[in-house]
C-alpha cells in the first residue's frame, strides 16, 4: 500500500500539469502520455551513460517541455485542433521514445545513482518518511502553482482560458 502511494504522488505532478491544460487553459492536450515518459526516457539514458543527476532530471524536464511545445506549435501555427495536436505528438512521442532509450523497452536503473538513491540506501524507500517526503514536494509543486495562477500572467492565462476573445479584446496576447 505505501508504494501505491509514493507513486501516486510521484504521478500527481503530472496531474497539475493536466490541471492546468485542461481546466485553466480550457485546451484539450493529450501530450502528457507521451512527454512524461519522453522525460523519464531522457533522464534514464542520461543516468545509464554517467551524467550527474541534477543535469539529467533538468535535460528530461527541457525534453518534456520540448514536446508540449511541439503541440502548441502545431496548433497555432499550423491551425490543427488542440486535441488533434496532443494526439499526433502523443503518438510520435511513442516512437521517439524508444529510440532515446536505443530500441529497447526498458533502462534499468537499479544499480544507478537517482534522486531516491538516498532513500534506497537508508532503506527509507517504501516508508511512510518517503510519502511524507513525496507529499511534501507535491504540496510545495501545488503552492507554487497556486502562486503563479495570482500573478498578472497566471491570471492572463486564466483569462485566456475562460474567454479567449474576451481576453484578447483586452490586449492579452
């Protein structure tokens, strides 16, 4: 049960993601099956091949993000339906996927330094420390984002979301 819940909160980051699309954005965006795990792909291979931690979550975060905004671009530049956008990434994303981790299906990283290394080797993992640790950083995830959501562009973004004309009669681009 405790690992169920220490992956739960590993995936509720994923979930604000989907949040913000979804219901902020008002933007149908399927792209986060495929950009989670082109992130956790990248960091994966990056981790196998000896790059430190810290620059191979921040290379699997740009890769992410580079895939969110290959949807955004088909959208607007190329006048495709932001589902249909999320979907043709999503699929794409499948294949670039394998080839990131060099045609295979999986990268095993158990013997490979990762953030929970220290929780594996103090035998924290699968306690109830780790999902207090977890929780943590998804609450701290959340506020950051309830945050950026009062800020003048979270509150254009919120704007955008609601009415789209509206908020750029009102100058917001």
């Amino acid at each position: 049960m405790i690992i169920a819940l220490e992956i739960g909160l590993l995936y509720a980051i994923m979930a604000l993601g989907v949040y913000l699309t979804y219901r902020v954005l008002d933007f149908p965006d399927l792209t986060v099956d495929g950009s989670f795990t082109t992130g956790a792909a990248t960091c994966a291979i990056l981790l196998v091949n000896g790059v430190p931690v810290w620059a191979a979550m921040i290379a699997g975060m740009a890769a992410g993000m580079l895939a969110g905004a290959i949807t955004g671009l088909l959208h607007v530049w190329g006048n495709i339906n932001p589902l249909l956008a999320g979907i043709l990434t999503q699929i794409a994303l499948y294949s670039i996927n394998l080839r990131i981790m060099g045609n295979r299906a999986n990268v095993p990283l158990l013997r490979e330094d990762t953030l929970f290394t220290w929780f594996r080797d103090n035998g924290y993992l699968k306690t109830w420390l780790s999902v207090g640790a977890f929780a943590l950083v998804v609450a701290l995830a959340g506020l950051i984002l309830y945050w950026f959501l009062g800020t003048s562009y979270g509150l254009s973004l919120r704007a955008t979301g609601d009415n789209e004309l509206m908020a750029r009669s009102q100058g917001i681009n």
